[in-house]
C-alpha cells in the first residue's frame, strides 16, 4: 500500500518523507576496484576468467567478438515483428538526435580585435563504449538510445558491449544502428577492458549506458581515464495530478516504475484526494502519494524533487510543464506515459536521477561532442594585446611567459 502524506511535506528535508535510494557503493567499489586492476595488468585471461565465474559462460579469443557469419546467422532468428518494432522505434530516435545536432552550435570564429581571431571547433569523440545490460533480461532499446546519437554526433568507433551470451534482439538493434563492433563481456570487466583495452579489445574515449552497482562502481572509477556519461541510480517518477486524471491510468504507470527495480521511486502528488484514496491501495509497495492543495504546490514539489521521470496528467498540463525546471525527461497529458520516452517517442531514455536533473542532463548528440578552441593572432594582434599580457604574466611571476611575448614585440 502507498505510504501518504501532506504536502508541505518539509522542503528542507525531502529526505526523510522520499527515503530516496542511494545505493551502497562501499562493497561493490571494492569488489570493482580489484576486477579493474586484474584487467588492466592481465588483460584478456582476467575478462575470460570473470565471465566464467559470475556468467558461467566460457569466453575466449574466438568468441569474445561476434563474427560477421555469427551475427548474420542470429539476425536469421529475428522475429519480423521485433524487427519492424525496432526499425519504427530507430526512425523516430534518429529524427530527434538529428534535431538536436542542428541545434547545437557548429565550428566558429570570431574576430575580438584587429589581428586577433578566436574560435571554437566541434569536433566528435573518436571512439566510445556502449554498455547494455544483459543477463536477467535483454535491452535492445538501450542499444539504440546509446548507439544512434554517438553515430549522428560522427563518432567513428561505436562498440557495445553486453553480457554473454548476447540476445538476438541486442545484436539486431546494433545492426539497426550500423553497429558491428559487439563484445560479449558484461560487469565490471566490461568497464575496465573499455577503459584499459586488452588483447581483444581496444580502449575507447568515453563510456555510456546503464548498468548494475559493480558498473556504476566502475564506472566512477575509471573516469579520467575515459569520460562517462552519468552513474544512473535507482530509477523515478511523479507524476502531477487532480481530479481529471484518470485513476487507472495513474496506477498502471505506478506498476511500470515499480517494474523496474525494488528501489524505483514512484510519487504521485495530487490535489484530488478522491483520487489518492482510490489508487492508495492497489499502488505498489514502494510508492509514496502526497495530497497538495494548490497546484502551484506540485510544481514547487516537482522543481524540489527533481525527478528523472515526471509525468504531467491533470488540466492545463502543458502549462504547467512549461514551469518545470528540474526533470530528466517530462511527458504531457494523459496519453503520455513514461514507456513511450522508454522505447519509441525518439526522446533518450538515458537520464539522470537522484536529483541529478537540476544540473544533468538526458544523453544526447551532445555528449558525443567536445570542442577545441583555436587562436589565430598575427603581427598587429600581438601588438595589442602585448603590454596586457605581459603586465599579468609579471603579476603572477612568471617571467618566461613575459618573455616569449617580449621577443615577439
């Protein structure tokens, strides 16, 4: 049953009413920290060793990549269904990550003075790891959020990385996405071989996707070798709604969350209290339902909480989302559930959590770019900037800085 409670709920301690989910990291940092420094000084015969103890699957050099014959021979067993599931899913993600790409800023220059010319370059990542979960269950969809924007964005080497043996609908969302690279090795190995490379494997730039604690655990710890792109924690939703929205609706979409994992945050904040009481009972376990008596007091709630899913299903929804300034991802109206941003609206699924959206945000084209500034500065420029630069270089006393603008002047 929902655990209910009045809003104001205390603004200063969300806390202590949400409980939020942090999860333990102390003993899965440990156990990843010594699988990461047994692959980068072993290599190979550490990911062969590790996915037959936690996978029980024997991996070798033969196998540890999916063949060209092999991949061809599973997409054979494909369901056509899945197939044009997968392609209607894709056409609609590529559309979205392409828009976004012609919303970012290209290459630039400008000109702050005479001689004196400065810019910016846009350029891709050169390589990076995608990692999708595997084992309990398989996640096409995660290839085709990870894949499709690092190939818009011109990412040159994609490779995904999943855990043995990988399902035929992993290996027919990478061919999907023009993705060939595909590495059967999961966990925290995974992570390090992406990071560290081996033998078989090729270190990347950065590294993207969801996972278990030991992959978020790793996943801290090799950043600054490479990039990653969020530790992607417990997942959530709230959803805003009054007397309008309609109870079955609201309770389905508490179920979905909960489906997730025992951890999922599910929050419903209402100004209807016919509508809590009705949906109070059969909510599940790990739901929480707060009566609000003004509206304002759910877009106040929602900015505070910051939630990775939140659904907005009461009158005026677009109005009211349009206040939101803190959310992962917002879906509007009663048609609009969090499953449809999941698998095939075209939006990211990959979002931040744990309040993270007040400063984070989805994975997109974006963070599969990074810029380099570049400075064109000639004989006339220097001149200018000349005494300026070499009264802070004197400032801060670094007299060889001055120098090498002296000889110049």
């Amino acid at each position: 049953m929902m655990k209910v409670f009045k809003y104001p709920v205390g603004k200063e301690g969300l806390g202590k009413v949400l409980a939020r989910s942090q999860l333990d990291l102390t003993s899965a940092s440990k156990a990843s920290a010594r699988i990461l420094m047994d692959v980068k000084a072993r290599g190979d015969k550490a990911l062969f060793y590790y996915t037959r103890r936690f996978d029980n699957f024997n991996l070798s050099k033969n196998n540890i990549r999916l063949s060209q014959a092999g991949i061809k021979k599973d997409l054979a067993r494909v369901d056509k269904k899945l197939l044009q599931a997968l392609r209607h899913a894709s056409k609609n993600i590529v559309k979205y990550h392409r828009k976004q790409l012609s919303g970012l800023k290209k290459s630039w220059s400008i000109t702050v003075e005479a001689g004196v010319k400065v810019g910016e370059r846009i350029l891709p990542i050169d390589s990076v790891g995608c990692y999708v979960p595997g084992g309990r269950a398989s996640y096409p969809s995660t290839v085709l959020m990870t894949c499709i924007p690092a190939k818009i964005a011109g990412v040159k080497r994609i490779v995904v990385a999943s855990p043995p043996p990988v399902s035929d609908a992993v290996i027919a969302a990478c061919k999907i996405c023009g993705v060939d690279e595909i590495y059967q090795i999961g966990g925290a190995q995974a992570i390090g071989a992406l990071a560290y490379g081996t033998e078989s494997i090729k270190r990347v730039s950065k590294i993207v996707g969801p996972g278990n604690k030991y992959v978020m655990a790793a996943k801290n710890m090799v950043y600054g070798t490479v990039d990653v792109d969020m530790p992607a924690g417990p997942s959530e939703v709230l959803i805003i709604a009054d007397e309008t929205t309609c109870p079955d609706f609201t309770l389905a979409d508490l179920h979905a969350q909960a489906e997730h994992d025992p951890d999922a945050q599910c929050v419903l904040i209402t100004t209807s209290r016919k509508l809590l009481e009705s949906v109070r009972k059969k909510a599940p376990r790990n739901s929480v339902g707060i009566l609000a008596g003004r509206i304002n007091d759910c877009i106040e709630f929602a900015n505070l909480y910051a939630p990775e899913h939140l659904q907005v299903m009461c009158k005026n929804a677009s109005k009211i989302a349009g206040k939101i300034a803190n959310a992962g991802a917002i879906f509007i109206g009663q048609y609009s559930p969090v499953a449809v941003g999941d698998y095939a609206s075209g939006c990211n699924h990959v979002l931040p959590t744990g309040g993270a959206a007040r400063f984070s945000s989805p994975l997109g084209v974006r963070d599969f770019l990074k810029a380099c500034s570049v400075q064109k500065v000639s004989e006339v420029g220097i001149k200018k900037l000349g005494t300026t630069i070499m009264t802070l270089a004197e400032t801060e006393k670094l007299k060889k800085h001055k120098k090498s603008i002296e000889w110049r002047l």
